[in-house]
C-alpha cells in the first residue's frame, strides 16, 4: 500500500528534538527523510543520557525512525558540492540551526532559491521576528516565554513547566503541519517557500484558552470557573490554577483508595452538568439533586472544593481503576492517572501501535512511541533510527555519484 508522502524528499538538518520530532512524523507518513549529520560526531542526542555503553541513547532512537542518515563536512568545497545537489535534488529542507547559521553556510534562502525554486525551506526557531528573535531556545524557556509556565502550577506556588514537550515537539508538530501545507500549495504555483515555526508562537497556540482568560479577566475582573473564586483575589493576569480545567466544565484531581503508597492512584473527576444526577447518586448525596445550593452549574461554583472534596470521600474507598468502571457506566467523565509503566504495558496501546517495540543492532529491543495520527490508507511501520552514516554510499550514489568520487570524499573525511 502507498503512503501518503510517496515521492517526497526531506532533507534533514535537524537536530536534538523539536526538528527531528517534524522529520519523523514525516516519515511516517512516507517522505524519503536523509538526515545530514557531522562525520564522527552525529546529532548530539546519539550520546546525550545513554543507557547502554556505545549505543545509541533512547534519546536519539525515538526521535529518528524511518529516517535514512549520511554523514557530510558542509565546510569542505566537496560537502557544498553534494549539499548543492542535494539540495537540488529534494522538496524540502528542515533545520533548527541557531539564527543565521544557515547564512553562514553559504546557503541563504535567495542561494537555495536559485539552486532549486520548488524547495520549501522549513525552519524551527526560539522566537519570531522581534526583540528576541536571535536568542538561542530550550523546551522551558518555551514553556514560559509562550505562556505555560505563568498559567500552570498551583497559586501559592512558584510558576511550573509541564513534563509534557510543547516547546520541543509541540512545535515539530506545527511545523510538519506547516510542510504539508506548503507542499499542497506548491502543486497549484510551482513554488517553493519559507515555513516557520517560533516555538514561543507554537506554545501560545497550545495555550491559547488562557488568552482566552486574560480577556475575560480584563473585562470582568472575575473568573467563577478558576479556584480562586469565592474566597480568593485575583490579580490582573491569568492565575494558575492547579488542576482546573478553567473552562465550563468543573474538574479535579483527587485521592483514590492508594494514594498514600502509589503516587498515581488517582482520577480526574468533571463534575459535567447533564449527569449531576447521576454523580450525586453514585456518591450518596442524592439530596443535592434538588438542593437549590447545588442543583444548578451556577449555584455549585462558589462550593466546588467542598463538592470535591465529598466526591473524594468516596473516590477513596476505590483504586482508580474501580472508580472508573463504575463512574463510567454513567457517563461520568473522569480519567486515571496513568504513569509512564502502566502506559508502557497497556495492551491497548500496543495494539494500536501507539507504543511500539523496536529492535536495533546495537541497543536491542526498545520501546517507543509510534504514530500519534492514524490513517486508514496508510499505515505507519516504524523502523529503526539510522546508525551513524549508514546510508552515506546508498545515498550518494542515488544522487549520482560514482564509487571512485565516493571513495575520493571518504579518504578526505568530508563524509
């Protein structure tokens, strides 16, 4: 069976994660992606947090399957020549190098341009255009310049950043996003183009309800759905908020039967208006149905932590996984609080090939995450991360280049 990206060619000049999580979705999909590393060095993530001794780090691995790698000395006259034709010779190219690093290579968008004007320049950046477009960025410093941080963590707390990676792949996802569409448009003008993708811009976008917030506090000076209301103040910007969801629908995360010996026994817990009924049944507060101070969305927003601190007490007569069974049956939205070992031995999640076991010659079996997007006219199978330059030979001489130019460039080190 085809796959969707059959015919596209990537090159791949990204590095660490917000690049290569791009570059992997789109090979995924399909794309031919020939990563560009330094001769004897590779992408640092081959070495960074290495579990097993002269093997490729987990790091690594799980952020560059189904991707071919050639090793090539951009700074040698021969590397430019190959670069040049690879450049040619491809549909897009992918970097996340440091601001300007690309023009220092000699390779400006007006050169790539002219060597081939179908080329898509895609690039990861910290920030857009502004005062801190030069600045170098890491996944927090995303997290807080673009909104996360202020907005998560408790109140009486100091900002947070969230484990989840919306600086690094939050904006590899955008981005890959942004290829696609600019490979669809070059269909109808024949034209290569600049995408960008700020990972502060990309934060903000997967933040974008506490914008929403920041509005609504500026005109009301109040927000009913965020914990501070009654008994707190609130300041002139979006507070955090714990575990609120901040939106219409009321939520929390509370205690389950185990909670003082497993750090994750517990379940998240909406308070959805049209099954109140049913929640007030299943707790024992049949009462409230009817009680004017509960009975409506309205009249149990200023008693949401004594609400849930009720539904606690009987969340804690349960393991996470009794409560779900039986909140379920009504319809009652919750979720438990999966760790990464019961994520990692779900069934379900294999099945699927969410989570997919993969061998490599020299770190064995691993797991890792496969693709988040399912299509049903073209399946992923992830394939191993490329080891250094494996595919140096393969690829030249697809590009043309004959054994003795090969052998040439390998004696002087350019690959």
């Amino acid at each position: 069976m085809s796959k969707a990206l059959d015919g596209v060619r990537i090159l791949d000049f990204t590095h660490v994660q917000s690049g290569p999580t791009c570059t992997q979705l789109l090979a995924w999909f399909g794309a031919d992606v020939i990563k560009v590393e330094r001769p004897g060095e590779g992408d640092a993530t081959r070495a960074q947090l290495r579990d097993v001794p002269d093997a490729d780090s987990l790091y690594f691995t799980m952020l560059n399957h189904n991707k071919r790698s050639i090793t090539l000395d951009t700074k040698d006259a021969m590397g430019k020549q190959v670069l040049e034709t690879l450049i040619r010779q491809c549909d897009v190219l992918v970097e996340n190098f440091a601001p300007g690093a690309l023009d220092r290579m000699g390779f400006s968008w007006a050169r790539i341009n002219e060597l081939n004007p179908r080329m898509i320049v895609a690039s990861v950046k910290g920030f857009g255009p502004g005062p801190y477009e030069d600045c170098k960025v890491y996944e927090n410093v995303a997290q807080c310049a673009g909104g996360a941080a202020s907005t998560t963590g408790f109140d009486d707390g100091p900002p947070m950043v969230t484990g989840a990676q919306i600086g690094d792949s939050g904006t590899g996802l955008h981005l890959a996003l942004g290829i696609v569409a600019a490979l669809y448009q070059r269909n109808n003008t024949g034209r290569g183009q600049k995408v960008l993708a700020p990972m502060q811009d990309a934060v903000l976008n997967l933040c974008r309800v506490k914008l929403r917030d920041q509005q609504r506090l500026e005109r009301t000076g109040v927000m009913k759905e965020y914990p501070q209301y009654p008994d707190g103040t609130f300041g002139d910007a979006v507070p955090r908020a714990g575990n609120a969801s901040g939106g219409g629908q009321p939520g929390w995360i509370l205690k389950c039967k185990n909670w003082e010996t497993d750090p994750n026994d517990y379940i998240y817990f909406i308070t959805q208006a049209p099954v109140w009924g049913a929640i007030c049944k299943v707790i024992g507060k049949e009462e409230w149905i009817t009680d004017p101070d509960y009975a409506t969305p309205p009249a149990r927003l200023p008693r949401l932590k004594q609400i849930f601190a009720v539904i606690e007490e009987w969340t804690m007569t349960k393991t996470k996984f009794e409560a779900m069974d039986i909140l379920n049956k009504f319809d009652i939205p919750c979720g438990p609080i999966l760790s990464m070992k019961e994520i990692a031995h779900e069934p379900s999640l294999r099945k699927t090939g969410t989570i997919v076991e993969v061998d490599h010659p020299t770190r064995g079996k691993y797991l890792t995450v496969g693709n988040p997007i399912k299509l049903s006219d073209s399946p992923t199978e992830v394939t191993r991360s490329p080891l250094l330059g494996e595919h140096t030979t393969e690829v030249l001489e697809q590009l043309g280049y004959k054994a003795e130019q090969i052998e040439a460039m390998r004696a002087r080190k350019v690959i």
